[in-house]
C-alpha cells in the first residue's frame, strides 16, 4: 500500500512532528518537555484531553519561523514515504506568531519556502488549511481568521476549526467562518467526533463548511448520513485517530464502510500520525484487512479527496495525472 499514491486531507502540522524531532527541538532550546515523552520516547497520554495538553506542550518547542519550516519538510518526507503525493495540512496562527498578522506571515513564508523544496526533490504537494481553536474562544478565533483573510491565495486555500468540541458551538464562531469566506476561502470543520451527530448538522447549518473532519459520529443518525450523501458533503475520516483514543475498540468497528457503503463521500487521513502510530500507507493497510479494500476502492478514494481538496484546478489536474498513472 506504501506505493499506491495517496491524497490526505486533514493533517495537523505540529500533530504530525516525530517525536524525536519535538526532543530535539526542546534541547536545543533547553526546554523541559520530558514529561510528554513514555520510556520509548512516543508521545504520553491517556485520553483526548490529555491528548490537547501534550499536543499543546510539544508546540512550545516550536518558537520561530525556522522551525516551522524544519517542521514542514520533516512531515512532508514521512508523508512522501507513505505515498502522499498531496496533503493539506491545518496550520494555526494561535502556535505561529500569536496570531498576529505580520509574525504570521513570516511563519507562512518560512513555511511555504519549505514545501517549495520538498515539492521539487519529494515529489509532495502541500497546501494549507489556516484553523482557529475551539477552546481558544471565539475572540482568538476572529483574530485567526483575519489572520487566514490576510494570506489568503494560492497556497492558504481553506479555514477550518479544531480543538475540544466540547467548548462553545458552531454558531460562536459564525464571524470568524464569514471573514474567511469572503477572503475566498473554502471552508471545513471539526464535528462528529467527540460530539454526537448534531455537531455536524450544526457546522453545515451554521459555518456552511463543504467538508467535515471526522464526521463520523453521524453514523448514529441514518436520516443525517442520507442527507451527507445526497447533499455530497465530503468527511474526512481518521480511522486511526479514532481507534487510537478509543472512540472505537477497533478498525472493524469503525463506521468508515457503512458511511462508504450509503453513498457518503468519505476520505482517508492520519490526523496527527506519531501520536496515533499511523502512517498513510497503515491506514491503507488496516482498512484493507478490516473491510477487504483493494486498489481499486482506495483509487476511488483518493480520487474523492482530489477533487474536494481546496487547491485550485491547475493543481488538481497535475496530481490527477499521477493518481491515473
């Protein structure tokens, strides 16, 4: 599965840093981030909220421009490994500048020069998804989204929302998905995860996102997932993910065939891989032995990601030709 070529679209950037890379940063700057680390040095937590404390302590090693650029091309070359040949990936002003536009611009710079140089010598096309935390507040979040209105183009293609979906509700953050949307951003968010199917309704209704991320608690409420077919509203699913912190006992348990089955338009992606053990070319491998999934299912899939991704068509019709070949 390795060298079937692949399209992931939700990935978070900090999310996806080997942890040896995170220890090294750390030292480097003689930070004490030890605690985040069990005795094989993989990322220690027991639950999601542990997961956000962690994720949120292994940023701190990530301080300036240049890091984030080591970052970028770390994570695109184990995405390369894995058969990614295009990725988008959620960046978050609240970890790159403090949202403030001109230290922002200076990340997306350092950031953008990276995937630059992975694209020539990986092989890897990246485009970024600016994310706004739940749990940060609505009045960080509008601040995020100026941030998003401001680089807007070419390569920031997209504005979404992350973080504990338990903190404040769709509608809180209706202004922040308005600015971006008029900057001419397309438009995802986090639902149906950690919260039942409601959410997910709720993000369509009130942020008028064309893509989920998870979206698969909407299996609970079969009229819903009718209504995601019909209306061709995409979900990015992490099976891994939601095995990893138990949302599911398993990969057989995962509701990504039944979606698949009724129609849903759904994708295939890691999440934050190294938190998770995962890697695209596990997730291909783990779907195939739980649900028997050839090649030709996992084309199609990549195919449905392709053409939701939020790049533009000149983009889309060069990965095109590389999934058809």
């Amino acid at each position: 599965m390795a060298m079937l070529p692949k399209v992931e679209l939700h990935l978070h950037l900090e999310g996806a840093a080997p942890p040896a890379f995170i220890r090294g940063l750390a030292k480097e700057k003689r930070l004490d981030i030890d605690g985040i680390f069990d005795d094989r040095g993989a990322y220690r937590f027991a639950d999601f909220d542990g997961f956000l404390k962690v994720y949120e302590a292994a940023t701190s090693a990530l301080q300036r421009p240049e890091d984030y650029a080591r970052l970028t091309l770390a994570v695109l070359e184990q995405s390369a490994a894995s058969g990614v040949v295009y990725s988008e990936a959620f960046l978050s002003p609240d970890f790159c500048g403090g949202r403030d536009v001109g230290a922002w611009r200076e990340y997306v710079q350092a950031m953008r020069e990276a995937a630059d140089q992975a694209e020539r010598t990986m092989g890897i096309t990246l485009r970024a998804i600016v994310t706004c935390i739940r749990h940060f507040g609505h009045e960080a979040a509008r601040e995020t989204a100026r941030c998003a209105a401001e680089t807007a183009g070419d390569w920031i293609v997209g504005f979404g929302i992350a973080g504990d979906e338990k903190v404040l509700a769709p509608k809180d953050f209706r202004w922040s998905f308005d600015c971006a949307r008029e900057a001419g951003l397309r438009l995802t968010a986090h639902a149906g995860e950690w919260a039942g199917p409601q959410s997910v309704r709720d993000a369509i209704a009130d942020l008028g996102v064309e893509r989920i991320g998870h979206g698969v608690r909407a299996i609970e409420d079969l009229a819903l997932v009718d209504e995601l077919a019909e209306r061709g509203v995409v979900l990015e699913v992490c099976p891994g993910s939601n095995v990893a912190l138990g949302l599911y006992p398993g990969y057989r348990a995962h509701p990504i065939s039944q979606l698949y089955q009724r129609g849903v338009k759904v994708t295939v992606s890691t999440d934050d891989p190294p938190f998770f053990h995962t890697s695209m070319a596990q997730e291909f491998d783990r779907l195939h032995r739980a649900f028997d999934w050839d090649d030709g299912v996992f084309a199609k899939l990549s195919r449905t990601a392709l053409d939701a991704a939020f790049c533009d068509a000149d983009t889309k019709t060069r990965i095109a030709k590389i999934l058809e070949a």
